[in-house]
C-alpha cells in the first residue's frame, strides 16, 4: 500500500502532463496538510469553479468556515481511506448532494503529505430516493412490501398509522389478524404468476375495525428478472362498499314503489328516451304491456295546454285534467305534475306523474250520498215533527173559524181564516224546503257574473225587509271579477239564506242598538270569495258548533234548521268552502269561498 501511493505522489507530474485526471467523469482534487488544492481536474473545475490557492471547503463550499465533517483531517490522521457524505455548492450557486472518498497519499518517508479526493454527485439520486420515499408515504392507499415468505419489509406512512409497526411480521398477522395464510391469498398469487393481482380483503386495525380494501398486488424483480417481493396497494373501499349497498337498496326500493305506485309514472330524457314506464301509466292509456318507446306516442294524447307546457322547459301543475284513452271508457279525470330531474345543474329528464281521480270522485259521490240519505232519515222524523206541530196549529184556526161561525162573530172568523191561511202557507214551504234537501238537486253550472247573483239577492230581494225593520244593508263589489262557472239558482239560494239569517239575527239585537249588514264580493289568487257580515247578536261557541247540523234553528218555530245546512251543500257542491266567524254581542260573518280551479265545469247545453 505505501508502495502505491509512493509511486502515485512521485509520477503525480506524469498524471498531471498527460491529463489522466481529466478524463475521469468526477471531480478530482489533490489537497496538501495545509487542506490547499494543488491540484483538480476539469470535471472539478467545471463543477466547483476556479480552485487555485484555494482551501477546500473554499471550493467545495464557497465559505471560510472550516468542513463540519473534517474528512481530509481524518485521513491525514489515520492514514487511510475515508468515505463520507457532504454538501456543496457549484459555481453556479446550486447545491450538491456527493459521496467523497478521501485516499491518503504517501511521501518516500511514509508520512501521509497529500490526499487525493475523488466526489461522486448524488443529487439527481437524492432527489428520486426522496421523491419515491414521498410517493411513498404520501399516496392516499395503503402500501407494504412483501418479500416471499410473505413477511413485510417496508410499508408507507398511511399503512404504518393504521394498523402500527409491522416490519418483519407475517402480512396475514399484522393486517388480518390471523395465525395462518390465507386461502386467497394474493400475494402468493403474485409471487407464482409474476403477473400483477386483484381481489377484495377484509384487514383488521388494531381497535377492531374491519376495512374492505381492493388490493392490488404488484411483482418486483431483480436485474435477474426473479420476483424478489410484492407490492401490495390496498384501497380502503368501506364506506364506497357501504354507499353502494345502500345505492341498490335505495334502487330496489324506489323501482318497487314506482312499479306498485297508482299514480302513473313516465320518466322522459334529455335523448327522448323512456327509461320509467310504470304499469298505472300504461293502463292509463291503454298502452300495450310491453310500453312504448317514442315520447311521440304518449304526447299525441295529452292535451294542447300540456304540450304546451312540456316545451315551456319549465315544471307544471295541472289540478284536474281531462284524458281520452283509446279504450274509449269516456273522460278520465287526473291531477298532473310535471317535474325536471336534476343533477346539479345538469339536466336528467323530465318526469310526469298522472293521479287517476275517478276512485276519488266515486268514493266522493258515494259519501255524498250517502249523507244525503242519512239526511232523508234525519228529514222524515223532522218533517213528521214539523208537520205535527203544524197540524195542531191548524186545528187552532179550525176551531177559531168553527166558533166564530157557531157565534157569528165575523171577526173570530176572519182571525180563524187568516191562522188558516198562514199554517197552510207554512206547511207548503215546510214540506218543499225537506223534500228539496233530501232529494237534492244537479248542479247545473254555466258562465255566470258572480257579481250579480249577489246584487240580486241584496238589492232586489233583502233591501226593502232590511229597511222596513231598520237595518242598513250596504253591498260592494270588486270592480276586475270576470264571469265563473256556478249554478246561479244555487248561489242565489245560499246568499239568501245567509242574508235572511244576517236580518233575523239584527231583529233579535238589543233593542235601542243601530244594526248593519255588509255584503262583499271579491276575488284574490284564483279565489272569488263572498262575505255576508252582520252586527247582530252573534253566536256563542256552543250554536256555532250546531249551527251546519240538521235541524238545528235559533228561530224557533219559524225555522226548519235546514237552511244552512243546504247553503254547505251547495257550496261544496261548487267546489268550495264556508267559513264561519261571530262574538257574542258584537255580530257574525259568514265567508264563502269558491277557488275557480275547483268550480263544476259548465254543463253541456244539448243541440235540438
């Protein structure tokens, strides 16, 4: 060895003349024991710059400061070969990653006088080793390195968190928490066909949890081509498992209710495909088993007023909608609704959803009946009662006529002739009035001013009675109410009795007090509305809890106890709704209230 570097220092001109430093690809430098370059090569030069007369950390670090790894002292103190690693900054300000290896050179007495120092650059290394350890760690999946007796030898950062320290454990121990290999095993799988493997695991953490995670097991072989190890990239898919358990559970469910739904469902794309067809819709339309494919084809039976609405681009609603199947059964009554699906702002197609109203409407007509025959039973008893009332009363005027007669008495004649004459009066408008509730009577609606059947009934019927006993009756109209489809005869009946009850309960106020009626007729948001106002005496609660029942009269026996009860039913014959409002003392309001889209349509009038 001294030998060597004898012969080295003593031929180092002939190194230096004949450029053998030079044609090294690492930077060269001859140092003395004064840690001053002699000597570099050009890949030095060209790394670190100019080196003459200068010290070494001056070249390799651009600083005053002595090294902090005192390489070049080490070697000249121990007097052999030194490999270390260090830091340094190129002439163009770049830093540098290099392994330095520091050989002493001897002089003829054996003294270590020089050292020659050859740098390898690390840093384009460096920064891969670091750029694959971040890659590493930072992936957001699970990844460990398994070598062929299925121990892991290195695992990333996310691994490490979850399920700890588990460098040189058996992979089935440390992830699944197993004594034996598993019967699937993946790696194995790898390891036999060196060929990357997929599949679906359950790992255990440490706190008990169980994870699903699709592996993915990946070989890595040697300069050999032999597969040394596997690496296994393990994505967590627990919770996307769980969504999509619960995405078909959800699915399942919702084509359950849309197939057993009685409301008809189509559901039309932005491409004009049908994805959802269910079966109410196609016997709605009488639409064959297997559905339709064309939109054209449920849109050539829907009205004008809906195709209108579909190109609109905007959601619909249509309360009661007339359809005419093929089968030709007549009308079909149905609330529609037209709604866009979306998905964010996107688009997914439109859905119609048709309500078949004729169950409704016959379990409606069937409940009107039968109140209506309830009442027929409710009127027989009350008509017996009535009529014998009556009946006593006409006795009264026979006997009064009989005696006048027997005496002679022209004037208890003529008082039995006009008890008479009232009672049977009474008798008539008694019997009319409970056979016309009990019977009931068609609406027969057509276009009508709702304005005027209650100007008729204030100004030309009431006004004069209200006058002759003192009581203001005022009416008012909103000036914009077009014309509706109501029953005229209908709504004059219940604005009359409601007037009629209005004036009788300003007759029955305290004497002394000024009393008013106020009629209103308005409309707002699709609703024409009529208010009969009074000042009268007002109702306690208990009459306004009797005051729709049969029979139920504050008038004694000039009352039936059937006229609101009749106002009700034409009102909802209409369509409609009365609302009742009163204090004791201070007066009553009662308000009907009719919405245009729940009015009978206007009857048919026949061609002769």
């Amino acid at each position: 060895m001294t030998t060597q570097y004898l012969s080295l220092l003593s031929d180092l001109a002939f190194w230096k003349d004949n450029k053998i430093f030079d044609v090294l690809p690492v930077p060269v430098a001859i140092l003395n024991t004064e840690k001053e370059i002699i000597y570099a090569n050009k890949r030095f030069a060209h790394t670190f710059g100019p080196w003459e007369k200068l010290k070494c950390w001056e070249a390799y670090h651009k600083t005053q400061e002595l090294c902090k790894h005192k390489s070049c002292a080490r070697t000249f103190e121990k007097q052999i070969p030194i490999v270390s690693k260090g830091d340094g900054v190129t002439q163009s300000g770049q830093s540098i990653h290099y392994t330095k290896y520091s050989l002493p050179l001897m002089d003829p007495s054996g003294v270590v006088s020089h050292i020659l120092e050859l740098c390898i650059d690390n840093t384009s290394t460096d920064i891969l080793r670091h750029e694959y350890q971040s890659l590493f760690d930072l992936v957001p999946c699970c990844i460990v390195i398994i070598d062929k007796n299925l121990r892991i030898i290195d695992a990333n950062r996310m691994a490490r968190s979850i399920y700890g320290p588990m460098e040189g454990r058996h992979c089935f121990m440390a992830l699944k928490k197993q004594n034996t290999i598993c019967t699937d095993c993946i790696a194995r799988k790898a390891f036999a066909t060196k060929k990357p493997q997929q599949g679906q695991q359950f790992w255990g953490t440490p706190e008990g949890d169980i994870c699903n995670y699709q592996i993915t097991a990946v070989p890595i072989e040697d300069e050999k081509g032999e597969v040394t190890a596997i690496m296994e990239m393990a994505v967590d898919i627990t919770e996307l498992t769980y969504l999509r358990d619960q995405s078909y559970f959800k699915s399942l469910v919702l084509s359950s209710i849309v197939q057993n739904s009685q409301r008809g469902l189509a559901l039309i794309t932005e491409d004009n495909e049908i994805p959802v067809l269910n079966p109410s819709l196609l016997d709605l339309f009488d639409f064959p088993a297997i559905g339709i494919s064309d939109p054209e084809e449920l849109y050539s039976r829907l009205p004008d007023k809906v195709n209108e609405a579909i190109k609109g681009g905007k959601e619909f609603y249509f309360q009661e909608l007339e359809l005419f199947p093929e089968r030709g059964d007549g009308a079909v009554p149905v609330i529609m609704r037209g709604t866009y699906l979306k998905a964010s702002s996107r688009v997914l197609g439109l859905l119609l959803s048709f309500q078949d109203l004729r169950v409704i409407k016959r379990l409606e007509k069937a409940r009107v009946e039968a109140e209506r025959m309830a009442a027929v039973g409710h009127t027989v008893a009350g008509l017996a009662h009535g009529v014998k009332n009556l009946v006593t009363a006409l006795e009264g005027g026979m006997y009064m006529l009989s005696s006048g007669m027997q005496a002679g008495k022209a004037e208890r004649i003529a008082q039995g002739m006009d008890m008479l004459d009232r009672n049977i009066t009474r008798i008539g408008g008694f019997v009319k009035n409970f056979l016309n509730f009990a019977r009931g009577r068609e609406i027969r609606a057509k276009m009508n001013d709702p304005v005027t059947v209650a100007a008729e009934v204030v100004e030309q019927q009431h006004k004069i009675k209200a006058e002759q006993n003192g009581i203001k009756l005022a009416f008012s109209a909103q000036d914009t109410i077009a014309q509706a489809s109501i029953d005229y005869e209908g709504m004059h009946e219940a604005l009359t009795n409601l007037v009629n009850n209005a004036i009788d309960a300003c007759m029955q106020t305290v004497e002394g007090k000024r009393c008013s009626i106020e009629v209103l007729v308005s409309e707002a948001d699709g609703v024409i509305r009529y208010d009969v106002k009074d000042s009268g005496c007002g109702m306690d609660a208990e009459t306004k809890r009797k005051v729709f029942s049969n029979f139920f009269t504050t008038k004694g026996e000039s009352g039936t106890g059937i006229g609101l009860l009749m106002t009700k039913k034409i009102i909802q014959e209409h369509g409609g709704t009365i609302k009742l409002e009163s204090k004791v003392g201070k007066g009553t309001t009662f308000s009907i209230l009719l919405p245009r889209e729940h009015l009978p349509k206007p009857a048919k009038t026949r061609k002769p």
